[in-house]
C-alpha cells in the first residue's frame, strides 16, 4: 500500500531533550515536507526537501533540523524541544521534485507534546 | 508575502444541500491550488489539484474552479452528505518557488442528517 508513514504517533517529553521524528513513504517520491498544525494558525510548512541531499526552510525553520540522506526518508529533529514546540506534525510527499504537479500525501501526523 | 483566506470559518447545512466553500490569495502568481479534506485527528487527503492554466477540475460531487486574476477559488460539494463533515483546507503553491505550500485555515463543515 502506498503510504507516507510517521513515527512515533504520540510523543510526550521535556524542555530540552532532543528527539527525532521519523518520516518514511514507499512510493519513490523525489519531494518531501514537515508542517506544523495549531490552532488558530492553521498548517505551516517547517521545511521541505526536493531531492536526496537537497532540504530548504519553510516559513517555520526555526528550532528544527532535517536531513535527507536518502529518498524514502526525512527525519525531523529538535536538537532543544521547547514547549512552544507542541504541535501537531505532519510529513508529506510528492512524486515530483518541485511538489507541485502532482498532489502531495500526508502521513497520519504526530503529536507532540513538550513540558 | 502569499496569505491564504478561507471563509467562512466553520459552516453548518441539513442534508441534501449545495454548498460553496471560498479561497482566496493575496499573490496572484501561483503555480498552483490544492484542496484538502482534514477529519478530527487524521492526516490530509487530497481532493483536487487545479494548475494555474486551468479554470476548473471535478471528481464526483466535487468541483473546484480557480480564477487567478481575482485570487479566488471556490470548492462546491453537490447534494452533501453527512460523511462530508470535516475540515476543508486550500493551499497554493507560488510560482517561484515551488516547494513552498502556504495553508489556509480551513472551513469546518458540519453536515445534518
């Protein structure tokens, strides 16, 4: 089945230990993104990737790091969780390298929680 | 700096009834618009992908036109149904740079039986 899959689904930690997201999708896609959900400020995009070793900043970059060290997978890291960081995440993909022509899919998101 | 408005905030219909959701963006220089459907604490699933030299895309009671000089699209849901309850959200994607997909905030939409 084709998916974009997240791990974990539901994080709790504290101020200042450094956690990953895992990102992954099995349909060879060349483009892949991280957006935070809040509300009342609706889904912003964190940071993108358009091909292996290629990552840019999104209009969220700070306290984030990514990496893209193959194509199915893009890890996000908080090097320094801070409870502002609590969010709703979500990874997504497309086949294209630009993430425009083709419709993007999203991973099941993950919550997390920092105290 | 592309902003993304969807209105209105939340909307509530009986059963049956044709419905019009509203997009609109500041910069009309897009490359181009997606609509999204958003259930309670689930991911995304894409609904349709309009490109910027199209006026309009369907699927089932689905359709999305897109008028870039106004900044405007619109989603109409034909003949709704409770299922179709859940959070609308349209995202652009600017024409220099593609990677880059700025959200609105969506329209919840509550359909009654």
């Amino acid at each position: 089945e084709a998916q974009v899959t997240q791990n974990p689904r539901y994080l709790i930690t504290v101020t200042g230990k450094k956690l990953t997201v895992t990102c992954s999708q099995n349909m060879n896609h060349e483009y892949m993104s991280w957006y935070r959900q809040d509300p009342g400020l609706g889904l912003r995009q964190i940071y993108y990737s358009m091909n292996v070793e290629v990552t840019d900043k999104g209009d969220v970059p700070e306290g984030y790091k990514v990496s893209r060290k193959e194509k199915r997978n893009f890890p996000l890291i908080l090097e320094s969780p801070s409870p502002n960081q609590t969010s709703l995440y979500f990874c997504a993909s497309s086949l294209d390298p630009g993430g425009g022509t083709y419709e993007q899919y999203f991973g099941p998101g993950t919550r997390l929680t920092v105290t | 700096k592309q902003e993304v408005t969807q209105i209105p905030a939340a909307l509530s219909v009986p059963e049956g009834e044709n419905l019009v959701l509203n997009c609109s963006f500041t910069d009309s220089a897009i490359y181009n618009l997606q609509w999204f459907r958003q259930d309670p604490g689930k991911g995304l699933t894409s609904l349709l992908l309009i490109q910027s030299s199209q006026r309009e895309q369907t699927s089932g009671r689905l359709n999305a036109s897109l008028d870039k000089s106004s900044g405007r699209s619109t989603l109409y849901i034909a003949a709704s149904q409770p299922g179709d309850s859940a959070t609308y959200l349209c995202a652009v994607r600017g024409s220099s740079n593609t990677g880059k997909l700025i959200f609105g905030q969506g329209t919840t939409l509550q359909v009654k039986p």
